[in-house]
C-alpha cells in the first residue's frame, strides 16, 4: 500500500549511509570532524578572507561530534556507537603521539558522554537526559582540571590560566587609569571563580542542540525509538533540587577547593532550572498566540543576563507546581 505523503519518510543519502553504518568509515569521519579546525588552517590559514571562513566551518564540524555518535546510537545501538568511539580513539592516538590525555577525553567528552545522554533520551525523556548530561560534563571538566594541575588547588590553577590574557590587557592601559585597572582586576576575578561552571553551560547547550538534532534527524529517516516529548515539555527531576541546595549549603559552609566546586556545580545546575522556566515562559506565551513576546523575551535574556534569576525561580517551582499542566494553546494543544 502507498503511504500517506505525510508518513513518508525520507530516504538517506547512499554515501552517507555506508559511513554510518560502517565502524571504520564512521570512525574516521570522526576524526576528520574533530580534528578539521587544524586541518583548513594548515590548508587555507594564509588565504584570509577564506581561511577565516574555513577554521569556522572546521569549528562547526568540531562541535557537531557528539552529533554524529547520537545518531550512530539511534541507528546501530549502544555497543555499536561505543566501537565507534574505541576506533576513532586509536586513531587520535596515532594522531597526538601516544597522548593517553587526549584520548581520554575524547571518549569522555565527545563519546560516552553523547552516547550515554542519547541513551537515557531515548528511554527515560528529556528531563533525565539533560540532568545527566550535565553533571558527566561538571564532572569530566573537574577531573580534567584536576589531572592537569599541578601542586596548586583547583581555583588557583584557572587562575594561572587566566594571568596572561588578562596581564596583556593590564599592559595596555594608560598609566594612572586606576579605574580600568581595577575593573580588568575585577573580571579577572570573577571569570575565575565562575570559569568551569561557564565552560560547563556552553558546552553543554552545543551538546544537548547536537543529540536534540540528531533526535531530529533520526526521527526524519525512521530509525529513532523511544521519548519524542519537545523541549517545551522539559521537566527536570525532583531530585536536582535537593542536589542544587546541598551545592548552596557546602559553598557557604565551605572554602577552599570543595568550595571553587560546589559554587560552580550550584551555576550549572541554575542554568538547568533557567531552561526549564524558559520553556514555561514559552509555552504560556506560544498558548496565548504572544509570539513576538516570544521573540522580545529572548532578545532580552540575551542582552540583560539578570532575567536569567527569574527563570530560574519559574523552574524551581514548575518542578512542584507544574504550570504547563492546564496551559491550553489556542489550537486547542495541551
């Protein structure tokens, strides 16, 4: 029987089929994507306008790693995905000269993390899978800090990380402009106590956009089973509250390294709850047809960053409270 053009689905590209369904051929696409930034700059670097253009395109093809190991769990399993990674993992180690450092975190960071949040999307939603991914990041970037520091604590190794950008600019200002100095001085500061918990959000929304997309894609040509539920339902669990106030009682109680930790476990796992009020936030407006609200409420979370509090308040209480439960859309879609 003919389908229904609205069942259809589409058909993948020959090519790209034998490289996801094929261990090695994926493996080095793999590699390629990951290591392409490098690659366009030795081949286009001295070209400007075009080398400039091709190190982005090499960045994106970077970023969109952990993408390609979601679909490869979407379409061949966990077993399968992991072969990938441990393929593509003895080829970086040719690659980086024996670097065991490289290695391990590019099976932490753009396999078995991708590949395990994949995992739990398909069978336990969207909520689960966003909490797990961002604690495997909180703490393979505290591990990762920690094997490379040396005798000094956590806060002040970042610290030396820091010391050169920020002297240059020191450098740089005018003798007897105190007040620049002390603002650099402050920001220096501040991008210091809140570095990891930041590297942590970023990487985490490329993440979570890269699995999402290859949900859609995967979803596109057929072959994904398990959670569809959309980012507008996203509930975290319970659980992350009780985990997110014991982060603000030791970093209170605290100093020190566990303190530099606790502080920036607290940031990731407000960023959490912001997502959540913001999805409430749009849902109620999409419900009441306020799209250019819409619009105008993420211009303004982009530029005035303390709006970001508030969201996070709608999310800690949406998790008791559940706001989108009698939130009806004007098409009648709850």
């Amino acid at each position: 029987m003919n389908q229904e053009p609205s069942l259809q689905l589409k058909r993948m590209p020959k090519w790209l089929e034998f490289v996801l369904t094929k261990r090695f051929p994926c493996a080095l696409m793999v590699v390629f994507m990951l290591t392409s930034a490098y690659w366009f700059n030795v081949l286009f670097g001295n070209i400007p306008l075009i080398g400039f253009l091709m190190l982005l395109v090499g960045m994106v093809l970077h970023l969109a790693v952990p993408s390609v190991f979601a679909l490869v769990l979407f379409g061949g399993g966990l077993v399968f995905s992991l072969q990938v990674g441990g393929i593509a993992a003895l080829l970086i180690l040719l690659l980086s000269s024996g670097s065991m450092y490289a290695v391990l975190v590019f099976l932490a960071l753009f396999a078995v993390v991708p590949v395990m949040t994949g995992l739990t999307m398909q069978q336990r939603g969207l909520g689960q899978a966003s909490w797990l991914l961002a604690v495997s990041l909180l703490v393979t970037v505290f591990v990762a800090l920690m094997i490379a520091m040396d005798s000094e604590g956590l806060k002040e190794y970042v610290s030396q990380l820091f010391k050169p950008l920020f002297n240059s600019m020191v450098a740089e200002i005018p003798v007897g402009e105190k007040e620049a100095l002390s603002s650099i001085r402050q920001l220096q500061n501040i991008m210091v106590e809140i570095f990891p918990g930041l590297l942590v959000i970023s990487v985490w929304l490329a993440w979570w956009g890269d699995i999402l997309f290859a949900r859609k894609i995967a979803k596109g040509y057929g072959f994904y089973q398990g959670d569809e539920s959309t980012m507008l339902s996203l509930v975290l669990p319970k659980k992350l509250v009780y985990v997110l106030l014991a982060f603000a009682a030791i970093a209170n109680m605290t100093d020190g390294d566990i303190q530099y930790v606790a502080v920036n476990g607290l940031l990731v796992l407000a960023g959490l709850m912001a997502v959540q009020g913001i999805s409430v936030a749009h849902t109620w407006l999409k419900s009441r047809g306020m799209m250019n609200t819409i619009v105008v409420m993420y211009m303004m979370l982009f530029f005035w960053s303390v709006m970001v509090l508030a969201f996070v308040m709608i999310g800690l209480l949406d998790i008791w409270f559940n706001f989108r439960r009698n939130i009806v859309s004007t098409t009648g879609e709850k």
